[in-house]
C-alpha cells in the first residue's frame, strides 16, 4: 500500500510534463478521428496507442515502479498489448471507422482519463500522490472508449486483455482498498455487454449454432455472476473502511 | 454389376466421406465401420487403413470382383462432434434406406453446410469452464475471477492466432503463456495464486486426440493410436513450455 | 453439508465439461446430456475420494466407468457415438494440479543441478507427480472406453433410426 502511493508520487512528480503533453496528443488525435477521420490519422492513433502502452510498460513500471513487485511482470503485459496495437497497424484489422453508435456512453468514457485525477481529489489526496491521465487504468478506460467509438469489429484480444485488467483492478480495490479502480471496473463491464449484444444482433440474421436465444441467456447468466462479484467487492469494501 | 466409372464414382466419395470423418477427430475404427456401411449400401466391399496424414482405401465390385485402390490426404479441420453423429447417421440412413448415391452425397453436402459453433460463445463458456475447473481444485473466488479472464485473454488469442494460419505449436505455447501470465496476477493477491496459475493453461488439454488415440489402441490401429498420442503429447509439451516461461519468471514467490 | 459440497462438485464439473466440450462443437441436443454424465462422473470420484478413502487414479477408473456406461444409455436418445458424450464429459476429471507441478518440479530440478540433495527432491516429486496424473488419463481413458467392447452391437448402432426402412 505504502510502496503503492510512493511509486505514484515519484512518477507524477517526474513527469507531469510529459503526461500532460501525451494526454493532450491523445485528445487531438480523437478530435480528429471524430471530425476528419482520414488514413493518415488512424495510422496516428494507432501508433499514438502503441506508443503509450509501451510508455506504460517501460517508463511507469519498468522506471517508476521498480520497487513494487512484479513490475516486469505487469510490464510484459502492456508491451503485448502495445505489440497487438502494432500487429494490429499492420494487419489493417479494427480499422477506427466511426460507427456512430453509443456515443454518448464512448464520450464518458474518453472524459474518463480526466475523471481519474478529480476522483483521487475528491477522496482527499493530494498531488503528487494521485491518479493521473496517463496510468495503466485510465489508459484502458481510454483503450476501451476508442474501441467501442470506432471500430466496427473488436480486436476481441485487447478487449479480453483490457477485461483481465479491470479484473485485477477490482481484485485491488477488494485487498488494497483503492476506490479509484472502481471506474475501470465499471466502464469495462457494460462496454463488453454492449459488443456482446451488439454481436449477438450482427450473427441473428444468418443460421448460427447455437441460436441467439441461447447467445443472450449466457450473456444474462455472465451479467448475474459479474454482478454478483461487484456487490460482494462492494460490501467488503464498506467492511475495510468501517474495520479502518 | 457396376461399370468401372460408377465404381470410381463410389471409391471417389467414400475417400472424401472417411478422410472428412477422420481429419474432424472420429477414432479410426467408426470410419472404417462407417464407409463400410456406406459401401454396403451401394454392393461395394471397402476396405481401409489409414495413418496420421493419409488414407489408403480399396473397393471391390462384390459382383464383378473388380478392384479400384486410392490413397487419400487426411485434410486438417477442427474436431467436430456434431459432423461426426451426422455422417454416422447418415452411413445407417444409407443401408437402412438404401440410398442412392446421388442422394448419400446430396445430403453430405448438407451436413458439412451446417454452422460450426460460435466462436464467441466458446469462447464465454470455455471462460466460465476453466473458472469452475480452478474452483473443483480448491482455488477461492479471487483465483476463479482471474482464471476466467486469463481464460479469455489465452482462447481469444488462441482463436486469432488460429484464423490468421500461425503453427499450431506456437499458437499452443503463446497461448498458454498468455494465459499464465495473466493468471500470474494473483500472486499480487493473498488467494491461491498456485491454482490460479496451475488451472490457467488446462483449457488447451488435447482432450480429443488422447482418448482417441487410446480407444484405437486398444481396438488394434496401434500405429496410428499411437501417431494420435505422440501428437497430443507434443501439444501438451507446448503447453507445459508456455507455462515454464511464466513459471520461470515467478518461481521465486512459489517456493 | 456434505449434500452441498456433493452437489457443488457435481455443478461446477457440468460446467467444465459443457465449456470444454464447446471446443469440439458438439451438437446442441447433446449438452444437457453431457452436463449430466459430467456432474454424476465427477461427483462419485468426489465421494469415493473423500468419504469412502479410494486413491485418485481407482476413483477416476469407477467414475470413467460410471460416464462410459451412461453415455451408452443416453446417446440412443439424442442419436449420438458415446465418444461424443463421454469425451467432454470426462475433461473434467483431468488431473491438472498433478500435471502443473509435474511442469513445475522439473523446471525446479534443472535450476537445482548445483545441489545434489534438493535435485533428489525435485526429481522425486517430478515422477511422482508424473506418474499419478498419467495413470489417472490412462485409466480415465480405459474405463470409459471399456463399455463400447462390452456392450459393441449397441455400442455401434446409436445413431441408427429405431425404425429402419421407413
């Protein structure tokens, strides 16, 4: 808990700067994938999103947070995802056309980097010790917000990858009591529902095994069991603060 | 009494009937029963052996005595149980309602049509599966949590990977590094991360091949039971590299 | 209690074996069937494991037995081979935490050549582990099998109409 904040303080006040001007980068490339979505500027994206899983992977772990524990392990984890955004570039896959479908909830979730910072605020932190824009779990809600904007098929291994790690995040708040987490946990849970039902329509029109009547009940079934998880995170949490 | 064209016509679609049965996954001694069958419906004595990669089958005009032999690729599909009790029922639909041939092979048509399972919903219940799978061993609900998700991210990779044509030894061995280094995570926890981590690659088990390979030899196709058994053995050792790769990185917090 | 624990062995096996048995695209009439003969597989090693003090690789062959001759009774009804219902339903039973500490223990033995005495022990729990969960696929493999050389003339004729010549 302690080497946790510690770690987070010695990376904001390192570099504020350099994260201001990535989270701006990234806000511009959003703006113009939205406004004016061209090759040039999906190639950016892409590119931008490698960069910073690399960024997260090598400078905030590999860096900032060697004194915690397995940090080369976490570490790993983000240069996959950042190799799959690679992969991804030159495959041509997911390729950030606009849908123009859930808007209003992928705006939620782009705003959601700048929510992070004002949530450890208003829990009564103070910088350097917060959560800041360009972190492991706001760079997923921002992975997952694109995603859900703009690709018309998922890349279903980074969404599995950005689950697993709204998992961990769930699993943290549960032993380490770190209530920021909550949000990735709950941007996550409901954009999976929605690619789900989203998939469920697309595959209804032509014969499938099995019939989306059944596709639907497991999606109902999962719903149950991750709802079932969250409430029990959320009573032991209440037992962590009364027990502090 | 058939003209040699009919006769090759017959061979022709038997050899695609058994190669079909046997690159799905069916054990060696349903084939050989089933195109039997298949040829006793149309006067035809088949008779077939088969190895790992291909098949050699002979047909022999019960009338005339004449003879046609052909050796025949095994194509690569996925298992599939549903082709396998469908081209069953089809062989007995064939003797039992002596089926023209033109019929046989119409209906063939049909059942290979059919649609496979989704991958996506294999993909939720392989998830849930290798959830309860850590739960059987005694893993808590933290370890249950993250072995799904683990389970998610290694399928999801290991059905890309597939689709995309990668060497299936290698999509063995990423995929159960992935899914291991997910399920490393629980370490971070107090929970059971050894299970966790133990139960994390099990959903790659080659389940198919090494029981049929054993029911082929105990039914005598020694050679290619054992061709099956060196096969899933080789899978299995590809899940057991993956693993190490994890297991090697975090060795020192599981002793 | 011990009903619960029973039936909770019992629960979680039908769900193992209907998610590992989705791998190998089994038909859809198939799965409650599976996830019967699963539940009632592992259920009984369960019991005979802990109340009634068999070893693991006896109880897999009873419980292997057990789903063998139940997949011969229900595959009349849905027209399926046993292998179909018994393959997915005996993955469940696979001895994986004998296989992962089989992994584990050789990698731990090649990182302790330099001390004879731990590499002994190392080894050792390599071929103990090693040994039970081969016996274990072995006979779990054997015993579900065994019924179809038993039983062959039905055992081959499953997926045939009840009334022929229709």
């Amino acid at each position: 808990m302690e080497t946790f904040w510690n770690t987070i303080s010695a990376y904001n006040a390192a570099t504020w700067p350099l994260q201001i001007a990535l989270a701006a980068l990234g806000a511009l490339l959003t703006l113009l994938l939205c406004v004016r979505p061209s090759k040039a500027v999906r190639t950016g994206m892409k590119l931008y999103m490698a960069l910073l899983n690399f960024w997260i992977a090598g400078v905030y772990y590999m860096i900032y947070c060697r004194p915690r524990e397995y940090h080369d392990m976490l570490a790993l984890f983000w240069a996959i995802m950042g190799c799959i955004w690679l992969y991804d570039l030159a495959a041509g896959h997911a390729s950030l056309e606009r849908t123009g479908r859930h808007s209003r909830f992928a705006l939620l979730l782009f705003l959601m980097p700048a929510v992070y910072p004002l949530a450890s605020l208003a829990l009564g932190r103070t910088f350097p010790a917060i959560t800041s824009p360009v972190m492991p779990c706001s760079v997923a809600v921002f992975t997952i917000g694109l995603m859900l904007a703009f690709s018309q098929r998922v890349n279903i291994v980074l969404a599995m990858f950005l689950c697993h790690w709204a998992l961990i995040g769930l699993s943290k708040v549960y032993f380490f009591g770190i209530p920021e987490d909550y949000l990735l946990a709950c941007s996550v849970v409901p954009a999976l529902y929605v690619f789900f039902r989203e998939y469920v329509r697309q595959i209804a029109a032509a014969p499938s095994k099995p019939s989306p009547r059944v596709l639907n009940a497991l999606l109902a079934v999962l719903c149950l069991l991750v709802g079932t998880f969250f409430t029990l995170t959320l009573l032991h949490q209440f037992d962590l603060f009364a027990g502090l | 009494m058939k003209t040699q064209k009919e006769l090759h016509e017959i061979l022709d679609f038997i050899a695609e009937y058994a190669t079909y049965l046997l690159g799905s996954g069916v054990h060696t001694s349903r084939v050989i029963r089933n195109s039997q069958r298949i040829g006793a419906s149309q006067g035809v004595d088949i008779q077939l052996s088969s190895f790992q990669k291909s098949t050699i089958l002979t047909a022999r005009d019960e009338t005339s005595g004449e003879v046609v032999t052909r050796v025949v690729r095994i194509p690569a599909l996925p298992v599939s149980f549903e082709r396998n009790s469908d081209l069953s029922a089809l062989s007995w639909d064939a003797l039992d309602e002596r089926l023209p041939l033109e019929e046989i092979r119409r209906r063939f048509g049909g059942l290979t049509a059919k649609p496979r399972i989704d991958p996506i919903f294999v993909l939720l219940t392989v998830g849930l599966a290798n959830a309860s799978f850590c739960r059987l061993f005694g893993g808590d609900w933290t370890a249950v949590g993250i072995v799904f998700t683990a389970t998610l991210v290694g399928f999801a990779a290991k059905q890309r990977m597939q689709a995309h044509g990668v060497n299936h030894y290698l999509v063995f061995i990423v995929a159960a590094f992935m899914a291991s280094l997910c399920a490393s995570a629980a370490l971070r926890f107090d929970c059971t991360a050894q299970t966790a981590l133990a139960t994390s690659p099990l959903f790659l088990v080659p389940g198919v091949p090494l029981i049929n390979g054993v029911i082929d030899i105990v039914e005598g196709h020694i050679l290619i039971g054992f061709s099956r058994l060196i096969n899933a053995l080789l899978l299995i050792v590809c899940i057991a590299v993956g693993l190490s790769a994890t297991l090697l990185m975090v060795k020192n917090s599981l002793l | 209690m011990i009903a619960a624990d029973i039936f909770l062995d019992g629960l979680f096996a039908a769900v193992a074996a209907i998610g590992f048995g989705a791998i190998s695209d089994p038909p859809m009439r198939a799965f409650p069937r599976i996830a019967l003969l699963a539940a009632a597989g592992h259920a009984l090693r369960f019991c005979l494991m802990n109340y009634a003090g068999i070893d693991i690789a006896t109880g897999s062959l009873f419980a292997a037995l057990t789903i063998g001759m139940g997949s011969l009774w229900l595959g009349r009804g849905v027209r399926c081979p046993m292998t179909v219902l018994y393959i997915p339903a005996l993955l469940p039973m696979v001895p994986g935490i004998y296989a992962y500490k089989t992994v584990f223990s050789l990698i731990m033995f090649l990182q302790s050549l330099n001390d004879p005495g731990e590499g002994l022990q190392y080894m050792q729990q390599f071929f103990l582990n090693a040994t039970v969960s081969l016996s274990v696929i072995i006979l779990l493999a054997a015993g579900a099998t065994l019924p179809i050389f038993v039983f062959n003339r039905r055992a081959f004729s499953l997926t045939r109409r009840k009334n022929p010549g229709r």
